[in-house]
C-alpha cells in the first residue's frame, strides 16, 4: 500500500468523521433543549422546584430566557454550552460550571480505570474461550460473561459492598480516600496523580483502595459484550483460509495468533469499546451513588432528585459529549487496525 494514498484516505476519512460527530453533537443539543424548554407547560417554575417563591420563578426565566421567542432560547442555550456560562446553581449558590470541574476529574478517574479492566479482562476471556472451542473452559468463561452480563449494575454494586466491603473487608466501602489523611494540594483535578505528584504514597494507596472496587463493579457488569464479540470474531477468523495459508507458510504459530487471529479479534473490540465506555460513563450514576464517589454521576442523581434542572441539563450535555468523543475516537482506531476502512474513504466501498 501507498502510505501517501493511505495517509490521505485517512486524512480524508478524519474530516468526515469530525463531521459526522459534530452533526451528532449538534442533534443532541437540539433534543435536550427541547425535552428541557418546549416539553415542559413552564420550564420556569420546573426548574425554579415546586416549592419555589414567585421572585425565584421570575428569577429564572430571566436567567435562562425563557420568556424569549423560541428561536432565542435556542440561541442563548447554544451561547451558554459553548462559553461555559452555566449559571448559578441554585441548592448550592455556585457556579455550576466550577462545580462540574471540581466533580468531572473524579468521574473521568473512575471510568478510565473501569474502562481499562473492562478492556484487558473482556478481551483476554474472549481470546481464551474462542481459543478452547468448545471446551470446560469455553463453556465456563461463556457462562460468567453472561452472568455478569446479565446483572443491573444496582446489584452488582450491593453485592460487591455486601461481599468485599462488609463480609470480607478487603476494600472500603465509599469515598475517594480516608478522611484521616491530610489533603492533597489540587493539580490536575486527578486524586492518584496529584498524591504521586506530592508524592503522598499513603494518600495514594488510599485512593487505590477506594477506588478498586467501585471500578471493578462497572468493569464487572460490561465486560460480556466485549468477550463475545472477540470469541465471535476469532471463531470467524480461526479456520478462515489466511490463517491456514500463514501457518503453511511456515508461519510461527504465536505469531499467527497474534498477528492473524488477535488483531482481526481486536478490530471488533474496537468498535464495541465507543458503545462500552458510554456504558461505564453512564454507570457513573448509579455506582457513585452506591459508593459514595464524588463525582460527577453523584452529582448527576443529586440533581435528579432534588429536580435542579440548571444542573442536569449540562451534566446530560457533558455525559452526551464523552460519549460522542468516544465514538470518535473508536472510529480512528478501527481505521488504524483495518486499512481498508480508510481506503474505503474514498471509494465509497466502506464508510
């Protein structure tokens, strides 16, 4: 292959994609601003809460625009999504777009943990039972994946703090860290890496602990997709005839896993991992909650019950966000893993 063709089929699949995200990013926009100003008789005094006084209702319809022609309201909610104007959370009295920074670091550190676990134990189980056809091991992995699989992440989350944290007491069972410690100075927004960063290794190990098992919960309820479709996929590939050609080749056999079997299984990993990490973002909610995280899900469902809508109408546009930025990025990869994706670019063949 021509790496200059290939570069610029890439390049010429990159922009479609970017706009193809954007698009998305638009029409979500679009439905949440409908569902939260048009659905609604007076969004005013739904946001305002139903015990509110008559100066707070007009206080947020001047706030948010709401007494606007309809155009305007879109208008100004794109303006205020786009510059972070947020406006005053009005339970707490601050800003609402400092109150997603400071809870944001702690969700992102929760989901890229899970997010690797999910990836590592989805992707190794399926290797194994696509490999053992058929076999104790194939029939035993099959069954906890879908046990797993097949579990609400509410109980996965009550089990895990029954088990680990009440039953045997290996891990705590809420929080980010042991109040006892002394705080660690804020760099990144990131607990682990600012206590490294200090190079504070108890209130690292701490962290550690707390956050072992809210992570492995969400891992734990979302790893079955990922090991079927790679069981699916090596089952697909394992007899194909390129992989009898390479071993008659005289092809290493380590090599024509890896190389043959592994990286066809992987390109369907891929595509699987934008749908998963939306899953455990989305996960956030309930296993923050349960776990007494703060982050940005805990947020999400304080904001839920107590009906601040101020709020959860750019925790849903942030939540929205990640997992379009996922889907992005999953289409990058894929075109990286299989070439003919952004050959296809071009052609039309594949898209």
């Amino acid at each position: 292959m021509n790496p200059s063709v290939y570069l610029k089929d890439f390049l010429s699949l990159l922009v479609k994609r970017t706009i193809g995200a954007i698009g998305v990013s638009l029409g979500t926009i679009t439905i949440i601003f409908l569902i939260s100003h048009v659905l609604s008789p007076n969004p005013a005094r739904l946001w305002a809460g139903p015990r509110a006084r008559a100066s707070t209702i007009l206080a947020v319809q001047a706030r948010y625009h709401l007494n606007d022609p309809i155009f305007l309201q879109f208008y100004y909610f794109l303006r205020d999504l786009i510059t972070g104007n947020f406006g005053i959370d009005p339970l707490s009295g601050q800003p609402i777009l400092a109150e997603i920074r400071f809870y944001l670091p702690n969700t992102l550190e929760l989901v890229f943990v899970s997010f690797a676990i999910l990836v590592v134990v989805g992707i190794g189980l399926g290797y194994m039972s696509g490999m053992r056809f058929s076999t104790p091991v194939d029939s035993m992995i099959r069954t906890i994946y879908l046990a797993s699989w097949s579990t609400p992440m509410y109980l996965a989350a009550i089990l895990g703090i029954l088990v680990f944290a009440t039953y045997i007491p290996i891990f705590p069972s809420g929080g980010m860290y042991s109040l006892s410690l002394s705080p660690v100075r804020s760099v990144t927004g990131f607990f682990l890496v600012d206590s490294l960063i200090e190079l504070n290794i108890p209130a690292f190990l701490s962290g550690l602990q707390h956050l072992i098992l809210p992570a492995v919960v969400l891992a734990a309820v979302n790893f079955g997709l990922i090991s079927r479709a790679v069981r699916s996929s090596i089952l697909n590939v394992r007899w194909s005839t390129y992989v009898k050609t390479a071993r008659a080749k005289g092809l290493n056999e380590d090599e024509v896993k890896r190389k043959h079997i592994l990286r066809n299984a992987l390109i369907d990993a891929t595509s699987l991992s934008a749908v998963l990490f939306g899953w455990v973002l989305t996960g956030t909610v309930v296993v923050e909650e349960l776990f007494a995280w703060p982050g940005l899900g805990q947020f999400a469902f304080q904001a839920i019950y107590s009906n601040d809508y101020p709020v959860l109408i750019p925790i849903v546009v942030v939540f929205t966000l990640g997992v379009i930025i996922a889907n992005f990025v999953a289409d990058v990869l894929y075109s990286i893993l299989d070439p003919r994706i952004a050959m296809g670019a071009q052609t039309g063949a594949i898209s």
